[in-house]
C-alpha cells in the first residue's frame, strides 16, 4: 500500500525591502539564477512554471537556485496543482534597488579579439 501524497508546504517568501544589497547581488552573479531571472523578465507573471526552463541542472539544484532567488525577494512562487508557478518581482525589486534588474538583464557583451 502506498502512503497518501502529502501536500508541499508553500514557499516562504521574504519582500525585497529586507533584503540586504550583498543577498541581492550575490543571487544575480549565479549564471543559472541570472538565467532564470532574464527568462522571468521576458515572460508573463504566474505563466513559468519551474519545469519549464531550459537550464544545466537537476530538479535538487534548480530548487536551490529557486530558493535563492525568493530568498534575495526576486521571485514570488505559488503552487498551481502539481505545479509551481513563478513571477519576477520586478517592481518590488527596482523600487529596493533602482537599477540592479535593469544592469543584469542587459545582454552580456561580446568579448573583445586579442590583437
């Protein structure tokens, strides 16, 4: 007999107003969470869900990067069914830190040639 499915609890989410500069900076210089948050940027609020991003690690790791990134009051997530559904918290992160997003989610620039 197999034990009944037990609900996740839900995320814990902390508002970018508590977050310290270091958190912050820190969650954008991971290449993984940078990546999550450019492709949150480009998508809808509450239409990504965590499964649905293309990114170089296993379910454990991307929970992590998640994490992380609520963890700096970048993401807010809610649970959708067996989904978990996410949005950047723009607005609450620009007015904490006016700028940062708008530097991160610049395109990185091409390396310079060698002579």
């Amino acid at each position: 007999m197999t034990a009944p499915r037990t609900r996740r609890a839900a995320p814990d989410h902390i508002h970018p107003e508590h977050v310290p500069l270091l958190a912050a900076l820190s969650a954008l210089a991971d290449p993984v969470r940078l990546l999550l948050v450019r492709e949150l940027a480009g998508s809808a609020d509450w239409e990504r869900a965590c499964g649905s991003f293309d990114v170089p690690v296993g379910k454990a790791a991307l929970s992590h990067h998640f994490a992380t990134l609520r963890a700096a009051g970048l993401v807010e997530q809610r649970d959708a069914g067996p989904k978990r559904l996410n949005r950047l918290r723009r607005a609450e992160f620009d007015a904490r830190f006016p700028g940062l997003l708008d530097v991160a989610l610049r395109p990185d620039p091409e390396p310079e040639p060698e002579p």
